[in-house]
C-alpha cells in the first residue's frame, strides 16, 4: 500500500501500525490556528503532528500528506527532508519545482481508492487509502492505517470566509471559497454524524478548535489541555536510580 520509489525501482513499505499507541495532531489550514498558540504548546510534546496540504507552513510538522500535484503545495514543505511526506502514487513522477516527485527526500506514496470504502467501514483494514476528493478523509484512513487511534484535530475549522480563507496566505475567489465551504459542510456533517461509529471501530477523535463545525458532536478541547493529559501518561524522569550497567553487580 506504501512505497518508495528509487531510479530503476520500487520498494513497497509495510507501515500498518507502525505508530501503535500513539498520538496524532492532525493540523489543518483554518485561520483559527492562529489563536492556538501551537508553537508554544506543541515542540516537545508527546504526541505526532501531521499537516494537510499547506497547512504544513503554518507548523511544521513530523508528517505531511497531500492528495494533489506539487504545483499546489508550497516548495519547502515538499523539499524539506526533515518531514515525512505522504503523497498518492499516482503522482511519484510529476515535476516537483524541478525534479520528479520521487526523487524528494523522505517522500512515501500511497495508493488510494473511492471503490469499496463507505463511511461504515471507514476504519476497517484495507489495502487503499480513501480518496473522496478529500484530504481530510485519505488523512483520516492514513492515520489509521498507520496506528494512531487518538486523534487531536487543530485548524479545522471546516468554514471560509473572503476576509479569512486560511492560516497561510491565498487569494481564493469567491467561486472558489463557495465551493469549498459546499465541500466542507458535507465533510464536517459526516463526521458528525458517525462520530459514535467512528469510536466503536476504534478512533477516538478530539477537536481542539473553535470556533469549529465539529463542536456540534466532538465538542471543544483546548489544545493545552489536550496536551496536558498526554504528557500525564509519560513516567516522570528518573536518573539518579538507573543502574549503569551489569558491571555494578560486580
């Protein structure tokens, strides 16, 4: 379902699972990001963060995923090999400012579907993503598949306005926010709509944003306290006790 792909070949990845346990803030692109203060929140935190799309310029996260071609996406986010960065297969060779997509360091793809997947069985094992025309919905089965379980959304909005389109700098027409906000609607109604489904199949999601289509089923959780109850599950450091090594029982 994953690969990497290097001159001449490709190598598939089995990432299912791989962040068993724990935690994902999944980072959007609303302009109520800005009240968040994340980057006094989040650096150091025990928890991982992912960005859709541009949202990535707003914070800098540990995982991106997008599901369009690069053109769309700010160059140093698809550049910067420090974040891993999912992306759909079927744009591995697109020109990426200058080189295939590919060849990006620290670059995964996926490969994604709208056949089989319906908001029922949304987080069942599957071999795909889901593409639903969507970001959010191919970062949901995204972190799925790759084991976190608890979900703290931040920038998620699911509203645009003229005057406050997102968190980065754009310069959307009125044609298009409409059209967005239709999209985000239909977005944010199904995910409250199946919140208790979501949760018997084992998701268990947060929304740390306000103000925030979500509310209506998540309700609000501030980020800090989000925060707050994952760093309670870290063992408090001790040094002073640790052995140093066999040779001490000597």
């Amino acid at each position: 379902m994953f690969y990497k792909y290097f001159p001449g070949y490709a190598k598939p990845l089995d990432l299912r699972d791989f962040y068993q346990g724990c935690t994902l803030v999944l980072i959007g692109g609303s302009p109520a990001i800005k009240k968040e203060n994340i980057d006094r929140v989040l650096p150091g935190a025990p928890v991982y963060t992912m960005a859709m799309n541009n949202a990535a310029v707003t914070y800098k996260p540990d995982l991106w995923v997008g599901g369009d071609r690069p053109e769309c996406y700010s160059p140093d986010i698809l550049h910067d090999p420090s974040i891993i960065k999912f992306a759909g297969v079927g744009r591995r060779r697109d020109d990426c400012h200058g080189k295939l997509w590919y060849s990006i360091p620290n670059t995964i793809f996926y490969s994604a579907t709208e056949k089989d997947y319906t908001i029922n069985n949304l987080f069942t094992p599957h071999k795909h993503l889901v593409w639903w025309h969507n970001t959010w919905w191919v970062a949901m089965t995204l972190a799925y598949t790759l084991g976190f379980r608890t979900i703290l959304t931040i920038g998620t909005g699911f509203t645009m306005s003229t005057s406050g389109q997102y968190s980065y700098a754009t310069k959307l027409r009125s044609k298009e926010i409409s059209s967005n906000n239709k999209l985000y609607d239909k977005t944010a109604q199904a995910m409250n709509d199946n919140r208790d489904l979501f949760v018997t199949q084992g998701m268990h999601i947060y929304n740390c944003t306000s103000p925030s289509i979500l509310e209506e089923a998540y309700g609000y959780l501030p980020l800090e306290e989000a925060i707050k109850v994952e760093q309670r599950k870290i063992p408090s450091r001790d040094t002073l006790q640790r052995p140093h090594s066999r040779k001490d029982k000597l």
